[in-house]
C-alpha cells in the first residue's frame, strides 16, 4: 500500500487519508502515528472501500510517522467494530477507541514504573503528606494512580519521590501469566451436565458459529458445565472470554477456575491498574492469554485467537453500557462469535424474553439443566402479604419474616435478606419544615448512608456530611429518614436479633475484589449470620449454609418507568430465592409485597417460570414492545436547560412521519437532571422490521446544534 486511510479517534474529523512512506510495512489494521497539524494522533488503518471520507490528492498526503509494534487489528475485529458502530448509531471512532484505549498502551518499553512507600519518613510532614501516605500504605501503583487514590495532586507526591518517600519499582508488563491446564481437575459431571457438555465441547471442535442458550435453575451446575468446551478451547491452544456481571463475582469464579484448571485466568475490568491492563491487553493480542474473565468492555479487546464465549448471567442488566457507546454485551456477544465464527454460550436460570424467544424461533440452540446438582431441591416459596400481615410501626419486616429469622439463628443457619436500595435511607427531609435534600446535579433525592456518614447521590456520586441543622429552616436534630434501605434493615436484624452477626452486602461494602473475597470467605466460614444486600448477592454465590431469604419488597422494582419491570422482578426475586437450600438443607424463600395478585408474584409463588414468561410474552406483544418490536430512545442534553429544551424541540419538529414507526416526545428524561446537564427524550417505537438505524440516522444527520448539546441514541434501551 502506498496510501492508507485512518480511522482516527475524533468523530468530528471523520477519516483522514496519508501517504505510506518508502520501506514501511502496514496493512489493514495495523495501528499507526500519523502527523495532524503540528500534533501526532493515533489511527488504525481501514480498509477504504469500507470508511467513507474525501479522497486527497496524491500530493497533498502527509507521511506516517511510525507503526506500533503490535498485532493489526484482525479483520474479525474490525467488522465487529463497524457492526457495533453501525447498530448503535455510534461513530466508529468511538467503538475503536474502546478498542485501542482500553489498552492504554500499545507504545513503549516492557517495564513501567510504579511507586510504593519506602518506610523513609518525609524530612518534614505536612498534613497532606501525612494523609497521603496513610491512603498509600500497602499500595503500589503508577504516581497517576497513587495521587488519584491519595486525593492529592501529582506534585505532592513527585515531592515524596525526590525524598525517597516513595520508592520506584520496576514492573514488567510482558512476564508471563501461569499457565491453565484442561486436565488439571475434571469433575465427574451428572449425566444431564454431559449431554450438554458435550454439545458444546463439538461446537468448539466444529469451529463454527453457534449461539447456545444454557438455560438452568440456579444451582444446576452450568459453570461446571461450560468448563467443559474451555477446557476444548485451552487443548487446541484457542482463547477463551467469560463475561461476568459484576466484578464482586470475580472473584469466587477465579477460585472455581483455578481448582478446575490450576491457574487463575486474566481479569479484565475498568479499574485495574494501568501496568495490569497493558500486561492484559498485550497477552491477549500476542495470544499468549489463555482465558479473560472480564466486565462487558473485555468484549472489544483483540483477542488473538479465540475459540469460545461464555455470558454467565446473561439475563444481567449491567451488561447494558449507558454511556457513550450504548451496547448490550449480550448481543455484541453474539456478534462477535459470528464474526469470530465460533461457540456462544448465554448462561442463565431467568434468561431475558428476547433471547427465549430467539431460542423459540431456533437461532438459538436452547440446553437445559431443569434440576439442581447433587439432588439439592429448589426452596419452598411462600408470600407475605404486608397489607394483612404488617410490620410493627417503624418496623419492615412482617411477623413471620421475622419468626423465620429467629428460627434459622437458633439451628445455626444462615439467612439473606434481599432489599435493591443501598444505604439507610432513600430521602431525608425536615421534621420542621419538610425541606428534602435533593442533589445539586441531578433529579435526584439524597441517599442517607449512615456507616460513612454520608448523603450521597446515586447518579453522580455527589456526597456532603448530614448537616446539623435544616438547610431551609435552621432547626437542629430535626432530619428524619423516609423508608428503608439496607443499612437500616441490618440495624432493624440487630434489634430484633442482638445476637446475630449481620452483614451488609452491596456496592459500597463490596467495592474492591478483596473485599467481596473476604465477605465470600467470612459467609463461607459461617461468620456471618444474616446477610442483608441489594441485587450484587442476588447472583454467582454458592453459600451452603444458606437456607432462608426474605425479599423486603418485591414491589420496588415494578414502580418506575422501566420497559423490563416485570421481567426485572421476575428474575431478581428467582435469582435471590436460588441462593437458598442449595446444599444438603431445603431452602424456604418469604417474599413480601402488597400486590400479591400481580402476575409476575403469582408466578413465583407458584414457582411457575414459564406462566410467567407467557404472561409476559402476550403482554409485549401487545404493546410492541421487544422481541416483538423495537425500540429506541434520543436523548439530548445541555447543560442549559433551554438550549437542551429548543434542541429537542427542533428534533421532534423533524420527526419522519412513517408508517410502522411511533414517535414519542421529546419529554424531559425521566432523570432530568443528570451530573449538571439537563435532558430530553424522544422515544421511538417501530415495527420489529422497521430499519430504526437508518431512520435515524437520516433524520438527525442534517441538524446541528450549539456546541453544548449531546444527542445520543440509545438502540434497544432499558430503561425510560
Ligand atoms: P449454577 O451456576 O447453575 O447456579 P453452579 O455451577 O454454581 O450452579 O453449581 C452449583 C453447585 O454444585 C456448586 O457448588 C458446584 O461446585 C456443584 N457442582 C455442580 N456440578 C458438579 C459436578 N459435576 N461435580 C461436583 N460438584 C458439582
Ligand atoms: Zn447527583
């Protein structure tokens, strides 16, 4: 070649076409310097006939400066990237970068350096030094990395460094990752688990493109199962991806796979450390990495040669990215092993309606595991009726939750309660005056989080101490929390149980893998008597011991504007209920609600899956909603709410006016103030065969607005 076009990663600039200079190697993928005004950018190189842009003049080509020395991108990759930006209504170079600068570093030597303490004391302390290096005790990372830990500026910590404060290590990002075995322990699999087992250990064999359905009660031994075709994947020397939901799963999956396989595989997530993410991102472009254990973003890495996808948890809603490029990792999943052609394995005991019903019209393969490993049965449900059957005042867990309760302590058992709302309380307001406390940057009530003292808002991580006084009528003590979170249901336990060891399980307690570990650990080790948690411990843990959970109220998910309300019950309270019984001691499962008859709790009580899903499924058939129609929301935002206003405004002033397509709005957003912009919506409803891209695309590719509006789509969106 001796002209090239780049994707490049500003959208606004489109493709940019350079001249290959003499003696230089590239071909299509490969990732390059090339010069743009007086800077130097990064750019992969595209195929032309596929990247429109305006073709320069020969003369006018600026030279390349350099090709990094890392793999090309492979053609695989780069027809996933296009289909994603293509199906999200996302500019390739947004996908791309997700690409590359997720690896952060595909330049440089093999070392970097980190920064750890030395034991040295500073020649003089300073408060900040001082709280600095309490926040830096037992870490070692880039001096970026330590200052955003410490909460202190680069400076504060470079001064650290000149006085031996801080001590340099050496890190080598290409050493090796030990090395997994597909021999090292096999499991003796039941006979069902090897039927299916072997269906997938052919389709990793057959090197071809099959999308399978693992649909299995909860503790029916699916991972068991799908370690079968990984380990087909490791014999023949192929790369193999598990996604997983949450990064508090990790950890209990590296220990399963490590005693399956003898070596821990690669996790893949956002906040490694940057010498981590580059060793990763390396190994598994040079094909070294065997097995990547990752959050959705481990979808876009290059990998080498992979052989197999794994979903575990595949029904999951955080596989659903809400910022910048809107994609569900379910489906891109999908895509990929299509491009890759191979193996994809969906996993779960509540799958989503669209991928049943892709399983009904046979694109999907659909595997069952209809009973519990090991003869375990499924747990006894029964439902509280809290308009009969009421909790003391002050109180929200009913007589018989509470019996329960007491019970399971006095037999040694554990118990989980089950409450999606993290911190004490979900609003605080002035006994006084009334006056609530609302976030500055968004729509959003302030959630009272008693163990850090803290009000703090879910949606951008605003936080302020509670005040001693009212903020609008000065009185003191005079802020009372409204309805229940976690925090205050464990201090409700401790009450009603003095003796039991509670604990609290969510997001903020769980932050880091080493404490999920810990918790894991501690629960294993019957150190813990109740758990009390939001959605993070309604999945992947496998606690023995475990033979009671209470759902504190089954209705919270069923109010608010979310498309999936039924389905999201369905599969919260199915989820919660399977960690109960699962080893040799019956479960039994209380959930609380004040609509009993509501379709999706009369499915659970009668444990009745499948009414379930026919309810629903007519339900979504009547309104249009997916698998049997589409849709797809605009949202558009500004940090002036008049700017965001008039853009939506001139928006739907442009709708097309098609047959099969509805078009709602725009309508402020239902978060209407998010991290300091405001927002609107527009929400389209279309015909299954409606190409809600394309329409789309020609109807907002002629507007423009002022340089403070975002407009983002959002393609098959959860929420509203
Ligand atoms: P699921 O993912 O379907 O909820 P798991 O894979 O976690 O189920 O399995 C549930 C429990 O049964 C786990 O403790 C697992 O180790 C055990 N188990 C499953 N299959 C086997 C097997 N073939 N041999 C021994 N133990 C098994
Ligand atoms: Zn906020």
């Amino acid at each position: 070649m001796n002209r090239v076009r780049l994707i490049i990663f500003n959208a606004a600039l489109g493709a940019l076409d350079y001249k290959v200079p003499n003696g230089m190697n590239v071909e299509h993928g490969s990732v390059v310097v090339a010069p743009l005004g007086p800077r130097q950018i990064i750019g992969i190189v595209w195929e032309e006939d596929r990247l429109p842009g305006d073709t320069v003049a020969e003369s006018k080509l600026r030279p390349l400066l350099e090709v990094l020395p890392i793999p090309p991108l492979r053609k695989e990759l780069r027809r996933l990237i296009e289909w994603t930006a293509d199906y999200y209504c996302a500019p390739l170079s947004s996908v791309a970068r997700m690409v590359l600068s997720s690896g952060g570093a595909m330049r440089g030597p093999s070392t970097m350096t980190e920064y750890r303490l030395s034991g040295t004391e500073p020649e003089r302390m300073t408060p900040q030094r001082a709280v600095a290096m309490d926040a830096l005790k037992n870490e070692q990372a880039t001096i970026r990395e330590l200052a955003e830990l410490a909460s202190v500026s680069d400076a504060v910590l470079r001064g650290l460094v000149n006085q031996g404060v801080l001590e340099p290590v050496e890190v080598n990002i290409d050493r090796p990752y030990p090395k997994a075995k597909a021999d090292f322990d096999q499991p003796k699999l039941s006979e069902n688990q090897q039927e299916v087992a072997d269906r997938f250990v052919e389709a990793v064999e057959a090197r071809t493109f099959a999308p399978f359905l693992l649909d299995g009660v909860t503790g029916s031994g699916k991972t068991e199962t799908y370690f079968e075709p990984v380990a087909a994947a490791l014999r023949t020397n192929r790369q193999v991806l598990v996604l997983l939901p949450e990064i508090a799963l990790t950890e209990a999956f590296l220990r399963r796979f490590e005693d399956r396989f003898g070596a821990v595989p690669i996790v893949w997530h956002s906040s490694l450390k940057s010498t981590e993410r580059r060793r990763a991102w390396r190994a598994i472009a040079g094909g070294e990495a065997q097995v990547v254990v990752g959050a959705r973003s481990a979808l876009f890495l290059p990998y080498a040669n992979l052989g197999l996808i794994v979903v575990d948890e595949a029904h999951e809603i955080s596989f659903k990215q809400d910022e910048g490029v809107r994609y569900n990792a379910r489906d891109v999943a999908v895509m990929r092993a299509r491009f890759e052609k191979i193996p994809v394995i969906l996993a779960s005991a509540t799958p989503a309606l669209e991928s049943l019903q892709m399983a009904e019209s046979g694109i999907y393969k659909r595997l069952e595991l209809p009973s519990r490993f090991g003869g375990a049965t499924l747990p006894t449900i029964s439902i509280i009726d809290l308009n009969e059957s009421k909790p003391e005042r002050g109180r929200w867990l009913a007589p018989e939750l509470v019996e329960a309760l007491k019970l399971r302590l006095e037999k040694g058992e554990q118990s989980l309660l089950f409450l999606n709302r993290r911190g004490y309380a979900p609003l605080t307001l002035c006994r006084n005056c009334g006056y609530r406390f609302q976030c500055p940057n968004c729509s959003a009530w302030l959630v009272e989080h008693r163990f850090s003292q803290r009000l703090a808002c879910h949606h951008c991580g605003h936080e302020t101490p509670p005040p001693p006084t009212c903020p609008d009528c000065g009185e003191t003590d005079c802020l009372v929390a409204c309805g229940p979170g976690v925090e205050r249901i464990a201090d409700e336990v401790a009450e009603i149980l003095p003796e039991a060891r509670v604990s609290v399980a969510t997001s903020d307690t769980l932050n880091t893998p080493e404490k999920a570990a810990a918790f894991v650990a501690e629960a294993e080790a019957k150190a813990i008597d109740v758990i009390v948690g939001t959605q993070l411990v309604t999945k992947g843990f496998h606690f023995p011991e475990l033979t009671l959970v209470g759902v504190v109220d089954a209705d919270l998910g069923l109010e608010g504007g979310d498309l999936r309300a039924a389905e999201r019950t369905y599969q919260q309270v199915a989820q919660v209920a399977g960690r109960a019984g699962r080893g040799s001691k019956p479960g039994e499962v209380f959930i609380q609600t004040r609509h009993k008859d509501a379709p999706v709790i009369s499915a659970l009580a009668a444990g009745d899956r499948d009414a379930f899903y026919d309810a629903e499924t007519e339900a979504r058939r009547g309104a249009g909603a997916p698998p049997f129609g589409r849709w797809a929301a605009i949202i558009v935002s500004s940090e002036d709410e008049n700017e965001a206003k008039e853009a939506a405004r001139a928006i739907g002033g442009t709708r097309p006016n098609l047959p099969d397509v509805m078009i709602l709005g725009p309508a402020p957003a239902p978060l209407s103030l998010l991290r300091g912009r405001y927002r609107y919506r527009l929400l389209i409803n279309a015909r299954r065969s409606a190409q809600v891209q394309d329409i789309i695309r020609s109807w907002l590719g002629d507007l423009n607005f002022g340089r403070g509006v975002r407009v983002s789509v959002d393609i098959d969106p959860y929420s509203f």
